[in-house]
C-alpha cells in the first residue's frame, strides 16, 4: 500500500524547491502517493511588519504565483505537478527568482502556461483577487494540520504534518528514500516537534 503525502508549497520558496525535488527522488525509489496543494508565503506573512522592507517586496511578489497554482489546484488539479516543476526549474534552476514587487513573475507565468498547453486565461488571476478565498482555504489546510510558526514547505506524511524537512541540497536514489523513511518514522512518533539547527549554505539546485 503507497504512503500518501501531502504536500504543501510556495512556488517562489527555494527552501521549499529542494524539498519538493527531494520528494521526487522518493517517487522513484519508494510506493508514495504525493499530493500537491498550494499555499502561500504572502499570506503566511501578513501583518508582519518586522520584516525588511526587501523582503516585502519578495513577498508581494510571490502572490502571482500562489495564485495562478490554487487556479490550476481549482481547474486542472492533474497538471498542478507539472505546473509546480515547470515553474520552479524557472524560477530556481534557470535563475529566474528572486525578483520584487506585484506582478514580477507576469512572464514567468504566461511562458510556463503556454509550455504545458493550459489555458493561457489562467494567468488572469495573479494580480486579482479572484482566487484568494480558495487559496486562503488550502493554506489554512496547512496551518491546521502543523500549527502556527512555520514555513514552506509543509508535508503531512500518513497521519503526522511538520515544516520541513528544510534541506539545502537534494537527496538523490536510494539516500532520498531511506531520509524519508528515517522522516516518516520520527514524524509519527507522537510525542516529536521539533528538530533544528543554523544552516550553513544556500540551497544548491543542483548538487
């Protein structure tokens, strides 16, 4: 019997990038059912005024693409795994991210749109409103199933939800599958929360 997986991501997130990557590695090596949501770091990050002024920006423009993800979520649910893969290898892989402010991703958009043949008008919904209830709603599937104070990704693995695991290169073969069993086994002991430490690199798309 497959493990199921949920999964939750900002397209915009690098953090959330490898670990989506990662998961794919899983797909090859072990039985895992993976079942991808939208969610939302400007919504994560409301009302934060703490944040720098720069990452503001960031955050604004990560709208546009949480949003056109819940339309495909909504219209094409089948596509949202091709259509989270094409963007991110845009937007991590090709040096496409990182950009500021409302609409910076408009391009981005309209090209991975147009590469996986779905309709072009689903773009129309990345500097609107249209979408923002039912965006709002898978991100707050998130919240309920791993709490407050987290960030992308979030992965519900069987029965247990965590942030994480936030990883800065990906696990490839047999190493991918034997990290996610060593994180099914420790997510589903009832009594963990919590594992960290500081990071000491960037993410590394390719390494």
């Amino acid at each position: 019997m497959s493990e199921k997986v949920t999964f939750w991501f900002d397209a915009t997130c690098p953090f959330c990038w490898i670990t989506s990557r990662w998961m794919k590695q899983v797909e090859q090596v072990r039985d895992v059912e993976v079942h991808w949501v939208p969610m939302s770091l400007g919504v994560l990050n409301e009302g934060r005024e703490e944040l720098s002024d720069d990452y503001k920006e960031h955050i604004k423009a990560a709208w546009g693409p949480a949003r056109v993800a819940t339309k495909v979520a909504l219209e094409a649910p089948e596509r949202l795994d091709d259509f989270y893969t094409a963007i991110g290898t845009k937007l991590h892989n090709e040096g496409q991210g990182g950009r500021h402010g409302f609409g910076a991703y408009d391009d981005v958009i309209a090209q991975t749109l147009d590469e996986l043949d779905l309709n072009p008008a689903i773009a129309e919904v990345a500097n609107t409103e249209d979408v923002d209830k039912q965006m709002r709603e898978f991100h707050q599937q998130a919240m309920d199933a791993v709490g407050n104070d987290v960030g992308t990704p979030v992965l519900k693995l069987g029965d247990a939800a965590f942030f994480g695991p936030v990883l800065t290169r990906i696990p490839k073969g047999e190493e991918a599958g034997k990290l996610f069993d060593a994180s099914v086994t420790l997510g589903n002991y009832p009594h963990f929360f919590e594992l960290k430490r500081s990071r000491t690199e960037n993410p590394q798309f390719d390494a």
